[in-house]
C-alpha cells in the first residue's frame, strides 16, 4: 500500500528488497525501480540518493546502508515492528543531517483522511480472500512468508 500511496501523492518510488521474485509486483503497483537489496554495489550505488525511505520491515536487518542512501537532511521513517534493537552509528546521521524516526498508523483523523485519499484516487488493498475453513491454511501461510498481500476471510456463508 505504501507504493500506492507515495505514487498518488506524485513520488518517485523504489523498492527494496531481498527477494527479486518481487520486481514484477513492485513496478505493477507504481515503482519506477526495484533494488535487489543482497546485491551490496547496487545498494551503495544509491549513496546520497533519496529524501525519504519508508521502512516496513518488521524481521532485524541492517539500516545503515539505506540511512547512507539519504541525501543530507533526509529521513528514515520506521513503520516495521523489528524485534530486536538497531545498531546505529551516528557518524552518517550527524555528517549528513538525516533523522531516524517511528510511526503508528495514527488516530481516527489521520484514518479517516487516508480513507478519503484512498477513495479519491482509486487506491485499492491487494487481497487474497479465503473461506472460514481456509483459516488453518492461511495461518500456516503466513507463517512461511507464503502470502502475496494481505488474507481476506469471506463471511457471507456465516449464519446469522
């Protein structure tokens, strides 16, 4: 959803990643590039490159070298939920004045107006949708990282 958004808000957008079987999806959903992220050259090719990296990420990895492809004063924005702390040196954030931060999904407001830019530029989620019976299946699916998008269960033949 994160490509969506930046598309419709008018930005250039790459994608990173480790799994190249993503590059296809990734240009589907808007990206102008993809960087295959296990090829080191290419990701420090990218030095002093980008205003803004979106982080969604929720596995550790290492950030310093998407922190080293900002340009100066720019930001590395935390959405993933990593489960073990950063190392960071603070050499490439202070020469390069860029700034580490987090963020939740926000309040109502910022909801709602997320909402609205959704329905007013055509944004729509990616969804798989399973029967009840599925459940179990899914739930083994997502735990072997076999889950393109996001499960959506259909409800319509719960009894009411």
């Amino acid at each position: 959803m994160g490509v969506k958004f930046a598309v419709a808000m008018g930005a250039e957008v790459t994608v990173f990643s480790t799994s190249p079987s993503k590059e296809a999806d990734s240009k589907k959903l808007g990206a102008s590039k993809f960087v295959l992220t296990t090829d080191e050259s290419a990701v420090k090719a990218l030095a002093n490159s980008y205003d803004l990296i979106l982080d969604t990420v929720s596995a550790k990895h290492e950030i310093i070298p998407y922190i080293l492809a900002l340009v100066p004063h720019g930001v590395f924005a935390i959405v993933g939920a990593p489960p073990a702390p950063y190392s960071v040196s603070g050499m490439p954030l202070i020469l390069g004045n860029r700034t580490i931060f987090g963020s939740t999904i926000g309040g109502i407001k910022e909801t709602q107006e997320m909402t609205d830019f959704c329905a007013e530029n055509n944004i729509t989620s990616d969804v798989e949708v399973i029967k009840m019976e599925q459940v179990d299946e899914a739930y083994e699916r997502t735990l072997k990282s076999d889950v393109k998008y996001r499960f959506v269960i259909d409800v319509k033949a719960f009894k009411q």
